[in-house]
C-alpha cells in the first residue's frame, strides 16, 4: 500500500517538474501556485529505489500508470508473486511518458472560448457586464505575462477583474489587454457603460466586441410590450416583469452586437388591415383549354390577416394554389359566384405573394372565351396587367376588352414574362374592376410533323473476291417516341449484330418480313436532342468476281428520313472498275469516264494508314465513362481530318450540289479504318445469339475505296453498280488498243509525211522563232510540275511522257544543229 502511494506521487511529481518546477525555482513575476510538492532528483530516486536494476510494482498500481501514460506499446515486463517486474531504464521512459501533450503551434497562446453580456438599459446610460472565459495554452519556456486582448479601447471600462482579483489591464494594438500569468482556464469580466436616451431615442444599443465561438445576451430594457430586433441572434427569448422586458438571446459569432427594439401595438389599436393588389394574369391559348397564371402580389398594412378571399372568374376550374405563405385552400359559392378561400400559414402583415392555377375547357370548333378576372373584394385598391400566348395550333383575336387598355410588353411586370413558354401576342392593364375581355378563338387542324429522324447515315460495305458481302451500316438518330426502327434488309441477308448506343440488342421482324430494332429516348442537351448510334452488320452471298462483269449492292432503307448518306464501297484490289452506277451520288473520282482512264484510282493500304492514324495529333487521353467515350470519338474525328489533310488521295470531292464537308469525311474515314475492328468484335463476341459465332471475315488491307453520297432520303431504293474487268485482261485490251493505234498510224504514215512537209514552210515562216526546242521544254518541265502537286496521277504520268518526249527532241535537235554548223564549217575552210 505504501508503495501504491509512492508511486500516485510520483506522477503528480513529474507533472510538477515537467511544468511548475522550473517556474517555481526561477524569480517568475506570477504569483506561486499553490498545491504543488517540488522534491530533489536524487531524493525522488531513493524514493522509488531507482538505483536498483529492476523496478517491482502493484498490478494495479501498473495498470493505472500505463493508463495515465495512454501509451499503446508498453515496456516489457514480467509477472512475479502478484507484482510487475521491469528494468529501470524502461521503467523511467514510462515515467517520461506521462508528460502532458505539447500543444498545437496553430492555435496561438490563448483561446477565447465563451462570451456572456448582461446589460441593464437605463434612462440615460446603459451598464454592460462582460464575462469572458480565457483558456491559455501551455508552452514551454514562457516566462513573461501573456496579454489576452478583450475589447476596443473606444469602451469605456469601469472595472476588470481576473479570476476574481482586479486585472493588470494595459492597451495592445487598439484593444484593452488583460495580464495572464498562468496556463490553465481563466474567467475575466469588464464591466462599462453605453450612453442612451430612452425618451429622445435611438431605440437601439450597439457596442464591439470580440469575437468568440458562444456569445449569450441577457438584456433588461424598462418599458412594457417591447419587440426586439437583433440580426446576429439564433435565437431570442422575450419576458415581460414588472413593467420590463427582459431579452434572451443567442448570438451566431461576430464582432458587435446590436440590439433595436420597438413597441408591441396591441391589436385593438391597430384597426382594420389594409390590402393593397396586384394581380398578373398570363392567358395561355392551348389545344384544349385557356389557361391561367395568375400571380397574386399582396401589401397588407396596419394589421394582420390569416386568409384571402378571392373572387373566381366564370366558367373556370381553380387546378392548384402555391406560394410559401399559402396553407390550405378551397372553393366555395357565395350568393351564386365562385370564390377561392386561401388560408395563410402564419398571421401576416407586409408584402407577400403566391400563384393562382385556373383552366376553361374549350368545345369543339370555334369558342368565344371570355375572361373578367381574379378579384380581391376585400382589397383598397387593385390594379394588374394581362398578358396572352398562343401555345397551339388555334388562331385568336381579341373581340371586346372593356375596362382594359392596351400596354407594351416592355410595360409586363418580369414575373410574368418569367411564366411566358411562346411569345406573347396581346398585352393589356387596367387599374379597377370590373372589366371584361373576350377572345374569338378559332381551332385548327394540326399536321403530323416528323418525331424522329436520322441527321447521317454512314455505309460501308465489302466486296471480297469469292462473292461475299459484309454491310456495317449506322444510323445516328434523334428519337422522341418512336420504338421501334423498321429496316428492310435483303431476302438473303444474315443479320449478324445490332447495337442501339454501342450496346447489343435483340431485333425482332413484323409480318412484313422487316428488321423491328428496339430505340433509345434521346435525352435532352444543350443543343437540343443528343442524338445515338444504331448500327446493323449483317452478310450476304453473291456471285464471285470473273473476268469481267457488274456488281450490284444496295443500301437498307429504315422507315425514318434520313438528312444525309454516304456510302464507302471496299472493293478488290487487282480489277479495274470502269464505270459506277445506281441511284446514289458518286464522287469526283467515280464519275464519267474518269474510272475507265484509271484517273483518280484510290488504292488503300489501311496497315500504313494505321501507323499514319496513330501517329496523327488527337486530344488529351480521355477520362472513364460516358464523357470519356465522347472524348474518344472526338479523338478519332480530329487524328482523321488531319490525315485528310495531309493526303489529298483520302479526300472526296461531291461537287457544289451534294455539299459534303471535310469533318463529315473524316468521321466516315474513321469508320472505314474501325471495320475490320469491328467485324473482329462482332466474331469474337458471338453476334446476337449466344452460341452462335458469325463467319470470321478477314478484311484485306489493300483494296480500292470508293464512297457515294446522297441528301435527304427516304423511301427511295439507294443502290451502288460497278462494272469492273481484271487488271490482266483490261491490260492486254489497252495494249492491243494501243498496238492498233500504232499500226493506223504506219498505215498512213506518208499521206501524214505530205501533211507535214506542206506546213512546214508556214510552221518555219510563222512560229520557229517563238516554238524551240528551248521553249518547249520549259513549258512542259512547267505542266508535268502542275500536274505532280495539283492534278492527278495520270495527267502527271501523261505529261511527264511529253517532257521526256521533249527532252529526247530537245538532244536530237542540238546534235542536228551542232552537225550541221560543223559540216558549214568544214565547208567554208574548203572553199578558203
């Protein structure tokens, strides 16, 4: 037991010596505290017997130091006859451990926890009772008084106490500061005066004060029935005694506090309310019915009320009543005429305002509607505006308005406007009741308008030599309604995959025998309608490729308008196709002769286009979900404009009445070099039916690409023919063709030499100085560099034949002429 005491005292020891030991020794300026025992080391030592090896403890005296240390990893130590055993060195880094936290740097050296204000207003002066509880923190070292500004040094102070004792008060940085020389908790009041006049007024107090998390205010004021105002309060309780009212409150933090105060009117001196009105009335013209928005703004002055009386415009239905103020309402008859009966929630008095929801069903055919108005008859003065919208299909016109005159919509109160979904076709005001309005409203028959559409359909279909067809063919569309997207496929078509905003769904067919895909909603964005993707892929067998021949294919035809198509074709690589036809619009390379004299042939090799497409500048890499997904098609758009860009061969060119701009080709290039991807997943995933895996078709990398386009199509049959001959036999008709030529010219060669022999004296009188084989040979250097960079590959091939033509006559006619003048020489040194 004596050791049990021993060890309690050392705790309370180390405590002391860890804070008030130093302090005690030094010459501090603060008062000693009191209650504290200093002792030697050497003495605390013989104390516990901390000169032995091994120190032996109570179980539970153990237990108690371990708890005040709140240490979670304990020395080690063992289990002898009921005591605890363990070394000294540990022993005393568990004593260590009981010094108290070192206290957070951020919080400063002292807190201001709480603040309580008891003030007494007097006829002439107003006496304050300021009490503050000052929490100082510790810090080691501080040796010096700590000052803990209180108030402003404009207040004027009567006394200030510290813990009960008068405080060493001093002034720091505008603020009256108390002297604290202890850590711990400490509670200081200020006691000061405000000046006031009670009769003269103001009727409020204002005083600063510091800032503090719980701020209280008890305030007496000497007068009955008195209603206090205080902005900073949470809450307020208010008590009347003996001729006083005494105040309550609770202040959220601030810097000064406030306090207005003004007399309860008894109810019986305030006489009858006072209600003024403005009503705003927005008539809609609707299919079936006119409807009302009438918002109600009212001033109730000199008293309160706890309803409204309103008078109900004939023939029509009240559907709602809204408004923050507004708790219940009902109709009923009085004298024959439909009033509405708004109760409040809380007695109110001042401004306030709700909004009133009235409907008149029309008849069929014409109606003349007319309309005289909510009114307040309980109301001084009432006064509004009426405004009308057409929403319909009806036309209407304004037969009769009495009491009414005609106002701008610039006049309209912005709550109205605010209510206005079309643009407003009449305006009026008036400033008394009664008053009437009548509209002659015509209803119209309305014309079925398109729900959904398909703003671009993109096609791409292969042909592969031994007669196979594979078709991606997608839809971007604009739904409202609709539910399902009714395709047309060919007879011998197997769907192999349909996806509806890139997600696998399963189509059904009707008893027509067309394709029903199920359609998403499109959800409302900023541009409107976000559209989605629908996408088929289906396969078809046909007839392979032979000699020569004509290959046929046609686009599906949904039962929705499309606003555009364009279609790439992937054709095989060693065939030339000499001419295009169908109902679709080809493009510059794919019309007229221009396929038969191979201009323009767009051979694609999509494993170098692949290294090209990577390699593109795109956007940042994209982030997860559907914002990512966005992101992603954007990156794909971007990398393939900029190798359209870059590669004249990629782009296509619709002429000025099939108007297709770049961003459009570069989302169908896109397309083109993801379908071989695409079939790729399609196979992998299994199509539309578990189990069943499509045809793997392998999408050669070389191939000839040609796209067709169409504006605005709907039920038309879209088709695409190609009549093609292999590269072989095509290349033996051309040179046979060429060959024939050759001979026709032999044939004539002598009727072309008299040709040429009878112009040559006017070739040599008229143009030999300005024709040489010099000029010639720029001018032509001059087209072939033309034709390389700004035509096609064949006018480039054709005219570098004419340069190489010209460079080879050009030589012949220098080695002549160079001949000749030595011949002319030899013959003049002869003569000489």
């Amino acid at each position: 037991m004596r050791k049990s005491l021993f060890l309690i005292l050392a705790g309370f020891i180390l405590l002391v010596l860890s804070h008030g030991a130093l302090l005690a020794e030094e010459k501090s300026p603060g008062p000693p505290s009191s209650g504290q025992i200093s002792l030697p080391w050497d003495k605390f030592q013989k104390l516990l017997n901390l000169d032995e090896e091994r120190v032996s403890l109570d179980i539970d005296d153990f237990a108690a130091i371990a708890r005040q240390t709140g240490a979670r990893d304990l020395p080690p130590f063992a289990v002898k006859e009921g005591k605890v055993v363990l070394k000294r060195d540990d022993f005393k880094k568990l004593l260590k451990s009981m010094e108290p936290p070192k206290a957070d740097p951020a919080l400063g050296d002292f807190l201001l926890t709480s603040a309580s204000y008891h003030a007494k207003i007097e006829k002439e002066a107003t006496e304050v009772s300021a009490t503050f509880q000052i929490e100082v923190l510790p810090r080691h070292g501080r040796k010096d008084f700590l000052l803990v500004p209180l108030l402003r040094k404009e207040v004027a102070l009567k006394t200030v106490t510290l813990d009960g004792k008068d405080a060493l008060l001093t002034e720091k940085h505008g603020y009256h500061a108390v002297a604290v020389a202890q850590e711990g908790s400490h509670k200081a009041t200020a006691l000061f005066t405000l000046a006031t006049d009670l009769k003269r007024g103001p009727q409020s107090i204002s005083f600063p004060v510091p800032r503090t998390p719980i701020i209280r205010l008890n305030l007496e004021i000497p007068l009955p029935s008195i209603q206090p105002e205080i902005p900073s309060a949470t809450s307020i309780k208010r008590t009347e005694k003996g001729g006083s009212t005494l105040i309550e409150a609770v202040l959220s933090p601030t810097e000064n506090v406030h306090v207005a105060w003004s007399r309860i009117i008894p109810e019986a001196e305030k006489g009858p309310p006072k209600i003024y009105a403005d009503l705003w009335q927005l008539l809609s013209i609707e299919d079936d019915a006119l409807r009302v928005h009438a918002t109600a703004s009212i001033n109730v002055l000199q008293n309160t009320i706890t309803g409204i009386t309103l008078r109900i415009p004939d023939k029509y239905q009240i559907l709602d009543v809204v408004g923050q103020v507004v708790g219940d309402w009902k109709e009923k008859e009085i004298k024959g005429q439909k009033m509405l009966e708004v109760s409040l929630k809380t007695p109110r008095q001042g401004k306030f305002d709700f909004l009133i929801r009235a409907e008149r069903i029309f008849e069929d055919g014409t109606v003349v509607a007319d309309f005289n108005g909510f009114a307040l008859p309980s109301s001084i003065r009432e006064k509004g505006f009426i405004a009308v919208e057409m929403k319909g299909s009806a036309e209407a016109k304004v037969t009769e308005a009495v009491g009414l005159d005609r106002a701008s919509f610039s006049e309209l109160p912005p709550q109205l406007l605010s209510y206005s979904v079309k643009p407003l076709i009449f305006a009026y005001k008036y400033l008394r009741h009664p008053y009437r309005m009548v509209l002659d409203i015509t209803k119209h028959k309305e014309l079925p308008v398109i729900s959904t559409v398909v703003d671009n359909a993109s096609g791409i279909t292969l042909f592969t030599e031994d007669g196979k067809l594979v078709h991606r063919l997608t839809y971007t569309v604009r739904n409202t309604w609709k539910q399902f997207m009714e395709v047309a496929l060919p007879k011998d078509a197997e769907l192999w995959g349909t996806y509806v905003d890139g997600k696998s769904v399963k189509p059904s067919k009707n008893e027509k025998g067309k394709i029903l895909i199920p359609l998403n909603r499109s959800q409302s964005s900023e541009g409107g309608l976000a559209p989605f993707d629908v996408e088929l892929i289906y396969f078809q067998k046909a007839e392979k490729f032979g000699w020569f021949g004509i290959k046929k294919s046609s686009f599906a035809i949904p039962d929705l308008m499309m606003s555009r198509v364009i279609w790439s074709v992937y054709l095989p690589f060693d065939y030339s196709f000499v001419y295009f036809g169908g109902t679709m619009e080809k493009e510059k390379i794919a019309r007229g002769i221009s396929p038969l004299l191979g201009l323009g042939k767009r051979t694609v090799d999509y494993n170098e286009l692949a290294k090209q497409y990577r390699s593109a500048p795109g956007i940042a890499a994209p982030e997860p979900g559907r914002k990512g997904e966005m992101e992603r098609d954007v990156d794909k758009r971007k990398k393939a404009l900029s190798m359209l860009e870059s590669q004249r061969t990629l782009q296509s060119e619709f002429g000025r009445n099939l108007p297709v701009g770049q961003e459009v080709i570069a989302d169908q290039l896109s397309r083109e070099m993801s379908f071989g991807a695409k079939l790729e997943e399609v196979a992998v995933s299994g199509g539309m039916t578990t189990g069943v895996m499509p045809i793997r078709v392998q999408v050669p990398t070389i191939g000839q690409v040609y796209r067709f386009a169409k504006q605005i199509a709907s039920d038309e049959p879209l088709t695409v023919e190609a009549t093609y001959i292999k590269d072989t036999p095509f290349t033996v008709i051309k040179l046979i063709l060429l060959l024939l030529l050759l001979y026709a010219l032999f044939r004539q060669r002598n009727r072309l030499k008299k040709a040429w022999d009878s112009e040559s004296g006017w070739y040599r009188k008229h143009l030999e100085k300005f024709i040489t084989p010099l000029n010639f040979l720029i001018l032509s250097a001059f087209l072939f560099l033309f034709s390389f960079f700004f035509l096609y590959p064949f006018f480039a091939k054709l005219f570098f034949l004419i340069l190489l033509g010209t460079v080879i006559y050009s030589v012949v006619h220098y080695l002549r002429a160079r001949k000749g003048r030595k011949k002319k020489d030899k013959e003049i040194e002869i003569k000489e």
